[in-house]
C-alpha cells in the first residue's frame, strides 16, 4: 500500500506536541473522567489539532481518538476503512503531576492492521517510528535489539503494571522476585519504546486500551521484540479491546517468563 509521508507525519505531530503540550507542561489544570482517569485542556487540545491536520493531509482516513466516544469510536473501526489512531497524551497523570514522563501516539490502521506507529516524546526530543517490514528508528536512527539479559530467570529491570494483573499474579511476582529491580513509568506508549530501545529487560501490563498499544506494540515488534497477551494471543487484534501483555527481545527470557506466568494454559482455558 501507499504510506503517508512519514516525514510530513513526523513533523505535525512534533510541532503541535512542543506547541500546546510542553507550553502547559508542570501547571495544567485537569480533571477527573467518568472511569477515574485525569483529563487536562491539553489532551483535548491536542487530539484537536492531530484530528484537523491528518484530515486535511490524508482525507482519506478516518481517526479514533481516545477523548472520542466508544460509539464513535467503533464507528469508525466498523466503517470498514483505514483510520489513525490516536492518544494525543499518553501518561496524563504524569503530565499533571509534573512528571516528565508521556508521549504522543498514533497509529495508521487498514484492513484491521497496524500499517504505521509513530510515538513522540517532547521532553526528550526522541521519535519513534515504524512502517510494517520497514523495521523501527528512533530519531531516524535504525533500532536493533541493544541489551540482552544474561539470566532468563532474573532480568535486570522489568517494567511491570502491578494495579491491572490478576492479584494473584502480583502476588507471586511479589513474593518470587523474578527481578532484579522493577519499574512503572506510567505510560503505556513509553513502556513500548522503551522496551524497544532496550531500556527494558521484560515488560509486563494487565491491561491497555486500544490506542496504547497500536503504535508501540508495532514499533516493537518491528525492532524484533516478541510480545503476547496473557491469553495467548496477539496483543493487536483489530478491535476496541482491553489487552494485556508480555514483551520481551530475549527468547531465553521471553520463554522462561511466557512458562512461569502459563500463559498457554490461560489460553487453553479460555
């Protein structure tokens, strides 16, 4: 198929993000959803300005955006055609707080497909992107696996999601201590790229939505990380779905966490 132009791609979204997401940055005001979860005027804002510029470009697309409605969001799933989708803020919470840790991410979905992730993070200046059988860059950069971990049954870093895993899941990752030390960043979109730029030994979520896992999982996947969802399928299936996951570069790992968890007996049990 015939991709956008990446380049154009990358440079609204880091135009609009330096623009109305670094200008509120440490002093936003926000507010509470329905579900529990932060909104600020700049997550609006900018899912705004990224619906407006990729219509004007790339008419051709719809966009699923995460302030968008589920009716409309499955609207535009269901239309049938290729669409972008968007987290305009991912890491909100952290974005209120002060913390500088969120992105931006978009997807191009077609045919219920990842074709093109992009995920920018202003305060660091990183961008990265994939086109599906292009491989992943970060910063125009090629990104290879850079870090193995030695040890399948004691990574260095895990970066694991504790609030959304089955209880008794963290109680075993609690009392087991498969890891040397774990993280929790707070943004799903980072956790991929960063997995991806091997800052991550193995990564572990109990539960995204749609738009945190489209880019990245596809950027991962692109810079030849394995990941699954705890019910031993693909974390993307095309659909407005909660997914969980496990990430790893490392086969040794991957398959050793993969047995621990039993993932396929969850998957057979289904």
């Amino acid at each position: 198929m015939l991709f956008p132009d990446i380049e154009k791609l990358k440079s609204l979204v880091k135009t609009a993000a330096n623009e109305i997401l670094l200008e509120d940055f440490g002093h936003s005001a926000f507010e509470y959803k329905d579900d529990g979860s932060v909104i600020t005027p700049a997550d609006l804002a900018m899912q705004n300005r990224l619906e407006k510029e990729l219509k004007q470009h790339w008419p051709q697309y719809g966009t699923l955006g995460e302030e968008m409605s589920e009716l409309e969001q499955l609207a535009v799933i269901n239309a049938g055609d290729g669409y972008w989708c968007i987290d305009p803020l991912d890491g909100t919470s952290n974005y209120a707080a002060g913390l500088p840790f969120f992105a931006v991410s978009i997807a191009l979905i077609v045919n219920r497909q990842q074709q093109l992730g992009l995920i920018y993070d202003p305060v660091r200046d990183e961008m990265f992107t994939a086109i599906k059988g292009q491989g992943a860059f970060l910063n125009d950069a090629s990104i290879t696996p850079s870090r193995i971990s030695t040890r399948a049954d004691k990574p260095v870093i895990a970066e694991i999601d504790l609030k959304r895993l089955p209880e008794k899941l963290v109680v075993r990752l609690v009392t087991e201590r498969l890891f040397a030390s774990q993280r929790n960043i707070g943004s799903s979109a980072l956790d991929w790229c960063w997995m991806t730029a091997g800052r991550f030994d193995i990564y572990l979520h109990g539960g995204q939505k749609l738009w945190d896992y489209a880019a990245g999982s596809l950027i991962f996947s692109e810079a030849g990380g394995r990941s699954v969802s705890l019910d031993d399928n693909p974390v993307f299936r095309g659909q407005l779905e909660v997914r969980s996951a496990l990430a790893c570069y490392d086969d040794k790992l991957f398959d050793y966490w993969y047995d621990w968890i039993g993932i396929k007996q969850q998957g057979e049990g289904r």
